[in-house]
C-alpha cells in the first residue's frame, strides 16, 4: 500500500495544482530520471544520449521528432566498456515510438503514449530482461508550472513486455523543479508491481519499489548534462547501495 500511495500522490498533485506558463519547447521534459514524460522534442530535430553507468556500462540513444507531436528513437547497449574483462552488449536494441495525443494547455496536460522497450543495466539472457524492466507500453500525462520557478509534474501507467515470469501493469510519477536558471531537480518513484513477487527466481526487488533522483543541467537549451542516484529506497536485491550514472543530452536540427 505504501508503494500505491507514492505513485498516487504525485499523480493527485497533477490535478489539483494551479497552472502558470508553459516550457518552451526545447525545455520540454523528455524523460524524468528514466521515466517517460508527455515531452516531444521538436518537428525536424534530433537528439542524441549517452549515458554511463555501473558495470561500466554504456547505453547510446538517438531520436528524431515529427511534426511536434510524434518521436522515434532506438537504442544500443554495452557493458564492462571501461576497464578490463570482456566487452558484451545488449542481444537486442532498444526501440522508443511516442506519440502526444493532447497537447498541455493552460487548464489540462499533455497526454502522450508509446511503447520502450530499452530497460536498465544489463541484459539478464536467461530470464529475458534488464535488471530493471522497460516501460513497455505506457501512456503518461504532463503539466508544466511556473511559481517563481518552473517544475512540471508527471504521472503514468506502463506494462512491461519482459513479462515471461511476471507480469502485470506499473505506475510512475515524477517532478522537475527548477532551482536556479539551467539547474533542474529531478524525482521520480515508480511501484515495480511488475516485479514484487519474491515467490518466483527472477523476481529482483524487496517489493519497496525505486526511487529515483538526479540534476539536470542546461546548457543553451540543446544540451544537458545529469547526474543521476537511482535505487534509494535499495529496493534491487543483487546489489545494495545506490546506483549513479552520468546521462549528456545534446538537441539539434536537420
């Protein structure tokens, strides 16, 4: 129950919050840490990703958008890049379709779909999923604010498709806010009701879900650098301890 209550809670703020000025578009919020938002980057641009993380993992990303409401991108991971051992790689990449289907307005916010398949850390071959599971399927609702600062807050619901040993929907919701101009907070929690049954092997958390934050920072709206902490609640059961990584975004047209 507690694990519903965090997703809920942020999910409630969405409705009941009083609304300012929208982002601009390249300040759209595309991800949270690592969970969707209803952001699109803009119609003719592209965005590229990367991301180092434990395991000295490297994860590459690259988008394009359409007409401002539509994003397609894919993704390819590889591990113990750094260091010595064996390089692997993910055995499949990552696929990433958007689609908003209401744009935010003054009184509502924007609504956005897609599908992810691209999860987190590394590839686990015998069970048929990442350590943390891709969103899958989900839909998502955003609202940007501005109260001396802006913050935008998100809320959604996913369902996996690393789902042979467990499956089941999920919920995620999650804040931006920003501190000082180009330095943004972030936070997200999501439940990981698709994997809380510690009664099955491939079950890979304590059934406290993830919570998740990190910093932003912009740098002439088409490039960002984070710093993410992920796992704080230590919900991942192989490892104890709070995951970092280093995320660079960089936006740019055709």
């Amino acid at each position: 129950m507690l694990k519903l209550f965090y997703s809920l809670s942020l999910a409630v703020l969405i409705l009941f919050t009083g609304s300012c000025r929208l982002y601009g578009q390249f300040r759209e919020d595309i991800r949270i840490v690592e969970s969707p938002t209803a952001g699109i980057i803009p119609h003719g641009s592209y965005m590229y990703d990367g991301s180092v993380g434990p395991f000295n993992s490297l994860l590459f990303e690259c988008d394009v958008g359409f007409r401002d409401r539509l994003m397609i991108g894919v993704s390819f991971g590889l591990q113990n890049f750094i260091g010595r051992g064996e390089i692997t790689s993910n055995d499949r990449p990552g696929i990433r379709i958007r689609l908003r289907l209401i744009e935010e307005i003054i009184g509502g916010p924007a609504l956005a779909v897609g599908i992810n398949t691209q999860g987190q850390e590394r590839w686990l071959k015998n069970w048929e999923r990442y350590e943390r599971k891709s969103k899958g399927f989900y839909a998502v609702l955003s609202k940007s604010y501005y109260m001396l600062r802006y913050f935008s807050l998100h809320c959604g619901v996913n369902y996996s498709l690393e789902n042979r040993y467990e499956e089941g929907p999920d919920l995620f919701a999650g804040l931006t806010l920003e501190a000082f101009t180009g330095l943004v907070l972030m936070v997200e929690y999501s439940g990981a009701f698709d994997d809380d049954n510690g009664d099955i092997p491939s079950c890979l958390t304590r059934g406290r879900g993830y919570l998740d934050t990190g910093v932003r920072i912009d740098y002439k709206e088409n490039l960002r650098l984070k710093f993410l902490f992920k796992d704080l609640l230590d919900n991942y059961t192989a490892e104890s301890g709070i995951s970092r990584a280093v995320e660079i975004s960089y936006v740019n047209y055709f």
